[in-house]
C-alpha cells in the first residue's frame, strides 16, 4: 500500500476497474499518480474469494461479456490467467424438469418479441425524442412477462418499469461470454497490482474551488492538478463525496443512473455428481422474484445463485444469510427434499449494504439516457469522471469500467498539453 503524498499531478478515485484502467493509462506519462482507494483492497464490484478450499467465488462480476470486443480478455492473457471459453449455461443447458422443453422455447419466443418490439420503440424515441420505460413493450396479458421482468433484474439490476428504452437499446452485446478460472475480480486485481494505491483512504470532499484540487480523505488531504472520478454513481448521487463548488449536473446526472441490484450466493454441494457439471437450473415459476442457477461451475462442488431487482433488495433487506436461505428453498422445490442435506451456505454478496457501492451497476431511468454522457463530461479540465455508468454502450460491464478509465486518462493527457 502506498503512503498518501500530500501533492500529485492526477488523483484517481477508485481502484475498481475505471480507477485501474486509468492508473495503468498513466504509468509512462511522466505524471505523479495515486490511487485512492476506500476499501482495503484492489478491484470495487470485482472481487474474487475462496469460498472454500475447493470453490472460487466471483462475488462480483464473473463474466466477460461481449468477449471478442472485451479488453479484460487480453489482458488475462498477458497476466496468464487462463479463460474458459465454453458456452454460458443459461440457454442451452437446462437441469430437470422445473422448466420444461415446451415452457421454455414458449417463453423464449416471448422474450425474443419483447425485445423485437423495443428495438423498434427505441428507433421511434430516437426519431421523436420522447424516451419510455422499457416495461411498456411488454405484451399484455402475456403468461411470460414477468420471467421477462425476471431477466431484466439479472441483466439491469432492476425491473423494466425503471429501465430506459433508450439506454437498453443504446447497451452493445455480441452474445459471446467466457470466464476466467481463477475469478474475474482476481485479475482484475492482478491488473492493478503495479498501480500505486493508497487503500483505506475513503474520500469526502473534493474542492476544486482553487487552481490546485484539494482532496480531503479519511488518511488526510492532498492537492493535485486533475483528478479522476471512478466511483460508483449512487456514492455521488447520495453525496458521499461532495464537491465544492458543488455539481449539480454531475449529482443529477447520477441520480438519473441509480445502481440497480444483482446478488450473488454460492452453496456447498455433497454428492456433487448427481448434478451436472456447468448445469443450468431454473423454473417457470411465473413470478419476478425468482432465483436462478449455475450448477457445479467450472465442475466445482457447488451451486451459484443469482437474484436481482427488488427482490434481491428484500433479501439483502432480510439480513446475513436470506440469498442462501431463499436459494435452498427454491432448489430443494425444483429437486426434491433429498438435496436440502446436500446443500450448504459459503458466502453470498451484499451489494446494496455494500457502504463504497450501494449498488451493482447502473441503468437509465426512463428519460435519463443522456445522462452517461453527461457524467463522463470533464469539469474544467480538472475533474474528470469514469466508470462503467459512463460508458455509452458496455455500461454494466468491467470492461465497460476499465476502457472508461482509459478514455479519462486520455483526456487528462489532453488537457496537460493545453497548459
């Protein structure tokens, strides 16, 4: 850990994937960089654990979606960290009987039209300027919808009623997900690890009110000439850090890109050849607040379930141990009694209680597609800002996060040939 200089050229802060994109952007710049960072370790919403001598746990973000476009994918290759390029789990390896063949290719139909028809409500919005909740595109009375509103809690945080047909339209997907076997939140951590940081070092206030910025931390307070914003949109939508003079368009901005909520519980499995490895389970529960699966990941002996939107804020909300709680019920209801005894609680994620989160990743309110852009705008050409919330098509992402850092430390060499 780095002691904290009481001047730098650029501050960053947040050693999440934008802080660390932006530091390693920096390294050869001739300028003096430091990392702030509030919590006693590298990587924000990614973060890796043994949740057991035998099981690695991503308690935060486990795949790297859009692979063939993702920057992670050659940076895992150049820190050695070996990638699984098998097929994701959740279309085409479905477990059991919970959701049967018929169900689902009924249910993906309905999904695919959903989203056929908000393709085409976001042309209309672009062409008439008048943005809409992505739930209005729902079929009427279609069996399915709330299982649609259930993906929209894995894949937004939150369901469509608080979604930007805009935003969801504006999201770039290539449908190519791998992994990474020792965690994502390792390597992203292992990208970090020659940046220097400053850890335990939460800051309050940012006060650009002179020509030097000054910083104060919870380790004391520094001056430099930029700095980097990397932290996620509720701390600044909340004023956690404050500016002085303050920001309204940055903390309007961010209250328009609110954190939605996606959890995460991995469950000790016995007997872990009764089940499939890379298995899928899920039911046609006909319900939003549902659960859903990956069965013995990289063939480990567990079960991952994965929670988002409201309902996963009523479980954070119910206290330590309710993902795990609700996620055995749910799978012993799919599988039968016998595998209550087989199932164990490991660890489970936390995000909305999270102090330094509040939150897993953003999405625009319907009438706030513009605000990405509005948060990632410099200040000044002092105060620059990054993180996944202000990337314009791979927001919600790492990668997303880490090609944001890398643009605002771009701008930050910009502005330095302007003095």
């Amino acid at each position: 850990m780095s002691s904290l200089p009481s001047s730098v050229d650029v501050a960053i802060i947040g050693a999440g994937a934008a802080g660390l994109g932006a530091a390693n952007a920096l390294k050869n710049s001739g300028l003096s960089v430091i990392v702030l960072e509030a919590r006693d370790r590298l990587g924000g919403r990614a973060h890796t654990i043994m949740a057991s001598p035998d099981v690695t746990f991503d308690v935060g973000c486990g795949w790297l979606h859009s692979a063939d476009e993702n920057s992670f994918v050659k940076i895992a290759e150049q820190l050695g960290f070996e990638i699984n390029r098998s097929l994701p789990p959740w279309a085409e390896r479905a477990h059991g009987k919970a959701f049967p063949q018929e169900d689902r290719d009924d249910f993906m139909r309905a999904l695919n039209a959903f989203y056929d028809r908000a393709e085409e409500a976001a042309k209309e919005a672009e062409r008439s300027g008048r943005d809409s909740a992505a739930s209005l595109y729902l079929e009427p009375g279609n069996r399915w919808n709330p299982m649609i509103d259930a993906i929209s809690t894995y894949v937004n945080g939150c369901e469509l009623d608080q979604v930007s047909i805009l935003d969801m339209d504006a999201y770039e997907d290539t449908d190519i997900n791998w992994r990474v076997r020792r965690g994502y939140g390792a390597l992203v951590a292992a990208y970090g690890a020659g940046c220097p940081v400053a850890l335990n070092c939460a800051v309050a206030l940012i006060d650009h009110s002179d020509k030097r910025v000054r910083i104060e931390t919870s380790r004391g307070t520094l001056t430099a000439d930029n700095v980097i914003v990397t932290v996620p949109t509720n701390l600044i939508a909340d004023e956690a850090i404050r500016f002085h003079p303050p920001l309204p368009a940055k903390v309007g901005a961010a209250r328009g890109l609110p954190l939605g909520l996606a959890d995460k519980v991995t469950l000790a499995l016995d007997e872990p050849e009764a089940l499939p490895k890379e298995g899928n389970l899920r039911g046609a529960t006909m319900r939003t607040g549902m659960g859903t699966y990956h069965l013995r990941p990289f063939g480990q002996p567990c079960i991952e379930g994965f929670f988002g939107g409201r309902f996963a804020q009523s479980l954070e909300d119910a206290g330590d141990g309710a993902l795990a709680a609700q996620s055995i019920d749910e799978i012993v209801s799919f599988l039968g009694n016998d595998f209550r005894r087989k199932l164990k609680p490991l660890a489970e994620s936390r995000w909305a209680h999270d102090p330094f989160a509040r939150g897993s990743y953003s999405h625009a309110l319907p009438g706030h597609a513009g605000d990405r852009a509005v948060l990632a705008a410099p200040v000044d050409e002092r105060l620059f800002f990054a993180g996944e919330a202000t990337s314009p098509e791979f927001f919600t992402t790492a990668h997303g996060a880490r090609d944001s850092g890398e643009r605002a430390a771009s701008e930050v060499l910009a502005s330095q040939t302007k003095r």
